[in-house]
C-alpha cells in the first residue's frame, strides 16, 4: 500500500510565536496485491496481481509553534474519506475467507514534527 496526498492550507492565525493552517485537498492510496502464498514458492507462472487505486480526500489543521529564531514544533490533526474501499481477504484452506485488510472510510490521523532549517533560516520561518 502507498499513499499520496496533496494538501493546500491557508493561514488562519499569524502570530509571532504561533501559527494555525487549515487545509483540503486529496490524493490517492493504492493497493497492490497477488495471490502467492509467501509459504508456497510458486512454480510455472508467476502469481495474479490485483492494482485498485482508491481516491482520499482531506482535511486538515496543522498548528505551528515558534521554538526559536527558525525552529517549529508542528501538531496537527487531519481526516480521510475514501468512499471506494474494499476488503482483502485470504482464504483458508478449507475456503473461508479472513479479512486481512479493510480501510475505514473515514479515518483520522494526527502528526507532530519538528522544522529545523539546514541550509538558511527561513525554511521554518511562518509565512508572512
């Protein structure tokens, strides 16, 4: 499974020492699954591969908080919908299936960082 998101914000407090983004967009996550049993090696031809990509849109706060001269610490909270999920399944031996994986179609997430700039001060600075 890979996910990609693009998330556009717009500043809704700009102070000195504290900065809150909101933001929406969305992007993708796909989902990549075969058929082989990593127990059994498979003989003659390779396994059936299934690609399902399943759209995420999103929303999203991100606060900001002024540690120094240039360095943030960042919180932030955010929610998925994905209205096309599906399950994944493995079937046993004797053919029942057991869910291995099944997004929820709203899931929220939450992310704390740290910006310290490398190269030049103004990578962490808050937009102006």
């Amino acid at each position: 499974m890979s996910s990609f998101r693009a998330v556009p914000a717009i500043q809704v407090v700009g102070l000195r020492v504290l900065q809150i983004d909101l933001g929406a967009g969305g992007g993708a996550d796909l989902f990549h699954s075969t058929t082989e049993n990593p127990r059994v090696p498979f003989i003659g031809s390779p396994p059936a591969t299934e690609n399902h990509v399943s759209p995420v849109f999103t929303g999203q706060l991100i606060v900001h908080l002024r540690l120094g001269p240039s360095a943030r610490l960042l919180a932030g909270i955010d929610i998925d919908w994905s209205p096309g999920q599906r399950r994944y399944e493995v079937l046993a031996p004797t053919g029942t299936p057991t869910a291995v994986l099944q997004p929820w179609t709203v899931r929220p997430g939450a992310l704390v960082g740290l910006c310290i700039p490398l190269a030049g001060p103004g990578g962490c600075e808050a937009t102006k």
